[in-house]
C-alpha cells in the first residue's frame, strides 16, 4: 500500500497523519504545499478540501487525519479477524 500525505508545515494533524502511517509499517510520501505543490494545484487536485493533510491511498483519495484513521482501524481488525 501506497500512503501519499500532502502536508504543510506548523501542522499538528500533518504529523499526527505521519507517524499513524509510520506507526503502522508504511513509510508514506509526504508531499509540501508551496513546495513539492504549488497551492493552485492542490485546491485543483482537491476541490473540495479545505485542510491539510490531505491522504492518498494507492494513488486514490481518501480524505483527511479522520479518514486515515478509520482507514487504519478497519486494516488492524482485518489483519487481526480469524476467517
């Protein structure tokens, strides 16, 4: 799995974002507004956010800090389920 943050610097939840990815085996991409991303072309790309982080999964969309969060839960207790 491939973990892309877009990230802005001074951000708690950017970090936070980080080290739940780290914490959990993937050494994601970050990816700086201003610097690694102009700012048109994040509001471009993510029409509809208005925070940073913004997550990528494998190249797809998946939200912000909450969305993560709830992405790694679900992958901890499929991990964790005896079928």
């Amino acid at each position: 799995m491939r973990i892309t943050i877009y990230s802005n610097d001074n951000c708690p939840n950017c970090d936070i974002a980080k080290q739940l990815a780290t914490q959990h085996g993937y050494s994601p991409q970050v990816v700086k507004l201003g610097v690694d991303i102009t700012r048109d072309t994040f509001f471009k790309r993510f029409n509809h956010a208005k925070t940073v982080p913004q997550v990528e999964i494998d190249g797809h969309h998946i939200g912000g800090l909450p969305a993560l969060q709830s992405h790694m839960a679900d992958c901890s207790i499929n991990l964790n389920t005896d079928f």
